[in-house]
C-alpha cells in the first residue's frame, strides 16, 4: 500500500515532535540546578522479622493457700531460703499488713524527726534526697522501668512525709515514738498467723507463672524442630507465689524461612531486638538451626543479659540484627568517580568547590553511606554538615560554585 502525503506529514511530524522533547530532556538534565545537601551521620541495619518464644530455667515455688502478699520485686535476685512472700489466711490480712506498713512508715518519719530536732543538716540532706528521688523517677519512667518506678516513688513519698513533721520539743517527739512502736507490736500480733514463701535455690524471681515453667524448658530446646515451635501455644497467667529463674542464660527460638536463614550460621554472634519488655538491644548468639521443614528451620538463640527484663517474657515479636552499617548519609547524585577510579564528592567551602575522597559503606535508595577515604588529608575530610553539592555538571576542585 502507497503512502498518502497526509501519512508522510504526520509521520515527520511525530519524528520532530520525538526529536524536539528529547533534545529538552537533555538540556535540562545537564543544565538543571545545582542541590547542595548536608551530609550527617545515618545508620542501615539488616535484620530479619521473628515470633518466637522466650525460655527459661525455672523452678516453680511451692502451692500456697491463703492470699499473698510478695515481699521482693519482680526481677530481684535472692537467695537459697530467702522469703519471697507471705501468705495470710483472710483478704482482711492485708488490710493489717497495709496499717503495719504505713505505722512503720510513721516511726521512720518520727524518728526523723527526732535526729532533726537534735542536727538541723538532718533536713537539708532530705531535701537533697528528694530531690534525688524526683531525679531517678523521671529517668526510670521515661525508660519505661515501671519497677524501678514504683521503687522511687516510695522512697520519695517517704523522705516527703519525714520533712512534713514539725514538733515543739523532744519529749513531745518521744512520747510520739513510744506510741507508734506499741500500735506496731498491736498490729504484728494480729498476723501471727502468717505463713513464709521460701525460695529452695537461688536466682531471679518471678511473680508470675503461665504453666509451662517445667516443659518450655532449655531441655526442650534440645533438637527442636519448627513443628515443635508450631504446636506450642500461648499459657494464661496462673494463681501462683511466682518462680525462681536459676540461670542468667535465657533463649529465644523462632521459626524462620529457610531462604532467610541461610544468613545465619551456628556460633555466629547477632544482636536481638524483642518489640517489648526488653528496653535495650541484646548480644545473642546462634546455638542451632534444625533440619528445614516445609520451607522453615528452628532457630534457636541464647543470651546472656538482661534476665531480669525477660521474667514476664514469653511469645514474642521481634528482630534479629544481621548488619549494622555506619556512614555520613548523602545522595547517590553526589558519588563521583576521578580519574583513577576512585570515589569522590565534592562539596561547597564558601564560594569555592574542593572535592573530598569517600570510601563507599553502603548504597540504598537513592542515597549513600560513605566515609573519608583512609590517608585524606585534614582539609579534604568528610565531615557531618559538610555541603555537598548534587548536579550533572562538570566540576573540578577549586572552582567558584556554579550559579543555578
């Protein structure tokens, strides 16, 4: 078929049309504006995404009747024979241990006072300790450490409630001290009652207990596979006078694809991240890796530290850190390469250009982290804050900063 001239006309006028946009294109990619970004400090991390369990070595306390009343906080070490609780026969018992408690506080406040009466430095060092517990309030509570939280806030109710006494003499201050200790020992005889939960071993302890203290063991660890790790299921809390965590090695097992998996290899160090419970990252190390089975494998990880944050820990999310790359953040645009292959930026000192030798550390989406190559010299060092300058014109080192 004969093409028409109409045909023709049209045909050169897309060709031109094609021709004319590319031309634009190009002018305006090696015309565009010259961007200057600051470089600063930027962190990557590989890692992978986990549901695991928690497992520990734990010894269950002993059945006890009665309403209790724990006498040490959870995750505080004790020892072999120590009392960790006291069991009392009626709720109405710990209304008595509720008045003892706040008698007591009373005689620590009168006795207080007294020493103030004698010492006036007495006050001052209060109000120093008050200040102190205001101090270690904040802190614990903005770290989320609610128990040492509530710790704190005791203590500083207690140094309040001592500088809130004020006596005209000391015998009116003694007369005072003699009452409260009767009203103490009229109170302690009316639990005489009371029964004491004793810890066997020594360890961590733990108020709280979901039935699996005795199976999820590190035994059970031992050959896991992921159908083990799939049957198990999550426990509901248990009426209990708590547990005793006998060793500071605890675990985490997780079933992970095995594609993923082959990133890890046993006795390689890692570093756990939990979504809760645990307020800092942890080392961790890979004890096993189990045969894989329908696409996944078992992993198990142990660590060392932090036991006392993991008592109450049990399923889990969380990941595991692989790689953690360290560099100043700048964009790709920026990455040259000189004359000898080596990678540069080049970066904007007042009105002038000078270029800066980099090492490349890692390379993501559209940015890079870099760092002074090794042996630069002062003043050709990347530094955080540095301007660096993006653009596809041509620079040298040491020319006046190109205008937009």
């Amino acid at each position: 078929m004969r093409s028409t001239p109409i045909f023709k006309i049209l045909s050169l006028a897309v060709l031109v049309a094609v021709v004319t946009l590319l031309g634009i294109e190009g002018y305006r990619y090696f015309h565009r504006s010259v961007s200057v970004s600051v470089a600063y400090t930027g962190q990557v991390t590989d890692s992978l995404s986990v549901t695991g369990w928690v497992v520990r070595q734990e010894t269950p306390l002993p059945d006890t009747s009665g309403t209790l009343l724990r006498q040490v906080q959870e995750g505080e070490k004790v020892h072999a024979g120590q009392a960790v609780a006291m069991a009392y026969a009626s709720k109405s018992a710990l209304e008595v241990v509720s008045r003892l408690e706040d008698t007591e506080l009373k005689l620590q406040q009168l006795q207080f006072a007294r020493s103030s009466f004698l010492d006036s430095d007495a006050a001052l060092k209060v109000d120093s300790d008050i200040s102190d517990s205001i101090l270690r309030l904040h802190i614990a509570t903005a770290d989320g450490d609610y128990a040492t939280a509530t710790q704190e806030m005791s203590a500083m109710k207690t140094a309040v409630l001592k500088r809130s006494y004020s006596y005209e003499s000391l015998e009116q201050i003694d007369q005072a001290i003699a009452q409260t200790r009767s009203d103490i020992s009229s109170l302690q005889n009316q639990l005489s009652g009371a029964t004491s939960v004793k810890t066997a071993v020594a360890g961590v302890y733990s108020g709280s207990t979901d039935g699996s203290e005795e199976t999820l063991t590190p035994d059970f660890l031992t050959d896991v596979t992921p159908a083990r790790l799939d049957a198990l299921s999550t426990g509901s809390a248990v009426k209990s006078a708590g547990k005793i965590i006998t060793d500071n090695t605890w675990y985490f097992a997780a079933n992970i694809p095995a594609q993923q998996a082959r990133e890890l290899q046993v006795g390689q160090e890692v570093t756990l991240r939990l979504s809760k419970g645990l307020q800092q990252d942890t080392p961790a190390y890979v004890q096993s890796i189990s045969a894989e089975e329908d696409g996944h494998v078992a992993v198990v990880l142990s660590c060392t530290r932090y036991i006392s944050q993991v008592t109450l820990l049990r399923h889990q999310q969380g990941e595991i850190l692989l790689r953690e790359y360290k560099g100043l953040r700048v964009p790709s645009a920026a990455l040259r390469m000189d004359e000898d292959g080596s990678l540069q930026l080049f970066c904007r000192l007042g009105a002038y250009v000078y270029s800066k030798p980099v090492d490349l550390v890692y390379r993501g989406d559209g940015f890079c982290l870099v760092r002074s190559a090794q042996g630069a010299a002062d003043e050709r060092i990347l530094r955080q804050g540095d301007l660096v300058i993006s653009t596809a014109r041509a620079l040298t080192d040491g020319m006046i900063f190109p205008d937009n």
